[in-house]
C-alpha cells in the first residue's frame, strides 16, 4: 500500500472491521458491501454473494462457521487475522497491476520449505530422501519475504521437511513480517505449550496439521506414536483458543476413512476449523504408486467435500477436485508458486523441475522464466476444470513444458526424468478422464468456468498485446 488512496481505503476498511465484534450477523454484510465497492477487478463478485446470503441465514452451515470463529478463537488472534485479511485483499490489486506490467503470473502466497529436515520418515514421502542437509536460512527467508511484498503477495506457506524444525526463525519471520499471514504444513509433533505460547502472542500463524485418518493408519504411514502426539499438540492448540487446521492426504490405503461423516465430525471435535485435501502423488523414486487414489475413491471424494460444505462447520479446500473455483491448475505463479529448500523455485510442490533459483534469481525473474511462462500460456491444461493438473490428469503436458523450458530436475538424490515422472500417472488420468467428464457436463458450474476462461484468455491477450508479445 504505497499510495495515499490505498491507505486511505484500508483505513476505511480497518475503521469499518472493528465494528464487527459488535454485532457480526449484522455488521458483516456492511463490510462485505464495502469490500465489493473496493474490488475494481469484480473478481470475488461470487465470493461476496455466498457470504452474504450465508451470514444473513442463521441456519447457514457459512453461518455456524463463524460464529465458531468468533466463540473458539482468541479476541486478540481474531482481530489481528481480520486485519491481515485485510492486507491480503489490498494486496491483491497490487499483484494484478503487477501482472499486466510484467506480463506474468504473480502469486498470491508464496510457500518455501525452511529446511529438508524432518523428525519423521513417513512412506511415500520425498522430504526423506533429501536429508537433513538443506535449509533456507534466516536472511533468505527475510529476503524471499521482502521481494514477495513488493509484488503484492502477504500469504506465506510453509513446508519441508518438517517447517517446525525451524521453529524459533519462524517465530522471527512472523514478529519481522506482522503484516503477512503465516501458515505451516506440519506433522505436529512438534507442537508443545511454549510454542503455542508465542502463536498466541504473534497472532499471524496457522498450523494445518498433517494426519491420515485414524491411529492405525496415521502410525501407518507416518511412524507408530505419531497419532498421539498429533492429539495433543491439537489440545494445545484447542485450549489456547488458537485457529488450526488438517491436513489430510487421502490414498487408496484410507479415502474411505478420510471421506466419512464420522472421520469430518472427530476433526470438527478436535478443534480443527479448515482442512486442506490432497491426494497421493507419486514423487520420488521411493514413491508407491500403489497408494494413489482410484478414479472411484476420487469421485467419493468429489461428492464428500461438496456435501461437507453445506453441511458441517469446518472450511474444506480439495485441491485437485476444486479446479471448478480457480480456473484449473494454480501453480506456476497463477496462485502460488514454490521454494525448496536449495532455493530452486518450482512451479508447484509436486513438480520438481526449476530453472531458477533465489541465490541468481528474483521472485520476478522466476515468475518471468521460460518454465513459467510456459505455464502461464498453457493455463487452464484442460477444459475439464475437474482435470486441472498437468502431472496427475494430463501428463504429458508436463513432460512438454520441461522439454521446452530447460528445466532441470531439482531432486538432489535421485534426479527424475520427466517422462518418467509422467508415465506414473497415464493410467490414472486415463481412469479419471471419464469420471470426470462426467460430472462436467452436468456441473453448475462448466458455463460459469467457460466464462471465466474466455474472459482471463482475453485478458492474457490484451496484455500480451500490450507488450508486444504473443500468447
């Protein structure tokens, strides 16, 4: 926010969002009112309406999930991650000028891994192959931050490795960057009282908390005792009044698990008020690909999460099976993009290829480098907003844009070629393929995505245009 009209209007918005405590039911819709006028772009248009219609019906599942923000989180730890929403969203209109500037994608959180170490060794995943030898330090972190800023990007992921080996500079980072929101994909062993401690006094960081389903299937995967742990860094988190969240990776061993009734209700319990659903990638050469989900349990999936949302009181992201509501993939800077911990800048967490790297490289530079422009001019990889991902649902895609681009595999160990990586996945994407075509053609929402995709191609276009460039 450089500009006296930006500070002005968050000013505005700021003022405005200190009377929610209030009376949240009432004022909320105030606020989503103003926050419409300020969004130039219309670009949350939908986002604002859902909202809207959910806080004015008490009867909303929308509605029991606020409340439960405003009964089960710290006043303090509230206010200040209202305030940081705030940031976030004036920093959007920041990365949208940047993009027709530089003609590139520029991401709206940026996620790095602050070290490849780990406390676990958990089946399938490649973190443990990489070592306890790698780490971001401190003043790159700083740095990654910093340049992140500029551009208008105020959401900071975090990952490994095990992120919470870190914890003490991850604390510094929230204390340095109050304004950015912190959020870290953990096993949460390491999460004890004093560590909740100083999430209390930061008020900016977010755990989501990985775990498999039940004891015998997290220990499973994950290393006999884990489950427990799990339990109590929740407690810890429950009784502090601190916001967190799960991370639930569902494979072919426990979707069924994962996608019950029962399993949603016993996180609700937990305190959990967000979980983020991936599925199993088959990345790295020790990966099983075995344990990747059938088109039957992906669809299982699909149909759970969309039950889920109107009916339990905990946010739910799927990010393969949501494609629908951000225009496919968001890789490769379109929403994200991701930084390991060598420095190798990567398209994607699942996509170990990079031409950049942030010891020669900026964010902006990477962000304008031939791997991701390629993806910048391949996004959406299919018209299929339910096929959205160039390795799992449309191989070879992948395999073209690392040819094209020169980019080389960022596995230390064991180097995976492209095509390799890619053959994995054939057979699932072609299992899925119908399945999800399926769903599409009787989706609500294929017209609103064709929408959205002419209008962003066009969009792409007329900067293009502008910069004399082609797309």
């Amino acid at each position: 926010m450089e500009n006296f009209k930006d500070k002005l209007e968050f000013f505005g918005l700021k003022t405005a969002m200190s009377y929610l405590d209030s009376n949240p039911q009432k004022n909320i819709p105030k606020l989503l009112g103003w926050l419409e006028k300020f969004d130039k772009d219309e670009r949350h248009n939908r986002s604002y309406k859902i909202l809207d219609e959910a806080v004015k019906d008490p009867n909303n599942n929308w509605n029991r999930l606020i409340s439960g923000f405003y009964n089960n989180v710290d006043d303090g730890y509230r206010k200040k991650s209202f305030e940081n929403m705030l940031i976030n969203f004036m920093g959007g209109k920041k990365i949208h000028e940047n993009e027709e500037k530089y003609n590139c994608n520029i991401p709206w959180a940026i996620l790095m891994d602050p070290t490849s170490a780990c406390n676990l060794r958990c089946t399938g995943c490649w973190a443990a192959d990489y070592g306890h030898n790698l780490s971001l330090s401190y003043e790159q972190m700083d740095n990654i931050i910093e340049q992140g800023k500029e551009l208008g990007c105020y959401m900071y992921i975090l990952s490994g490795g095990e992120p919470l080996m870190r914890k003490d500079d991850i604390i510094k980072l929230c204390e340095a960057h109050n304004d950015c929101t912190f959020l870290a994909f953990t096993n949460g062993t390491m999460i004890d009282e004093a560590f909740a401690d100083n999430v209390l006094r930061v008020k900016n960081f977010v755990p989501a908390i990985s775990i498999e389903g039940n004891e015998e299937e997290t220990d499973f995967r994950r290393g006999k005792g884990t489950y427990q742990k799990v339990m109590r860094a929740m407690k810890i988190m429950r009784e502090k009044k601190l916001p967190f969240g799960a991370s639930l990776c569902y494979t072919s061993k426990n979707a069924d698990t994962i996608g019950s009734d029962e399993y949603i209700d016993f996180l609700i319990n937990q305190g959990c008020i967000f979980a983020w659903i991936f599925t199993y990638m088959p990345v790295g050469v020790d990966a099983v690909p075995d344990l990747m989900a059938t088109a039957e349990q992906r669809k299982f999936m699909y149909d759970q999460i969309r039950k889920f949302r109107n009916t339990k009181p905990i946010f739910t992201m799927d990010f393969w099976n949501d494609g629908e509501y951000v225009n496919g993939c968001i890789a490769g800077g379109a929403s994200y993009l991701h930084i390991n911990a060598n420095g190798d800048i990567e398209p994607c967490a699942f996509i170990h290829y990079s031409d950049s790297n942030i010891k020669d490289k900026t964010i902006l530079e990477a962000c304008r480098s031939p791997l991701f422009m390629e993806y910048r001019r391949s996004q959406p990889f299919n018209h299929d907003m339910l096929r959205p991902c160039p390795l799992l649902d449309n191989p070879p895609r992948l395999a073209q844009m690392v040819k094209k681009s020169g980019a080389k595999s960022t596995d230390l160990v064991h180097p995976e070629d492209a095509d390799q990586l890619c053959s994995k996945c054939v057979a699932a994407a072609k299992n899925w393929a119908p399945v999800a075509d399926d769903i599409w053609k009787t989706s609500a929402a294929k017209e609103r995505c064709a929408e959205r995709e002419t209008r962003e191609k066009n969009k792409k276009e007329e900067i293009a245009k502008k910069a004399g460039q082609t797309v």
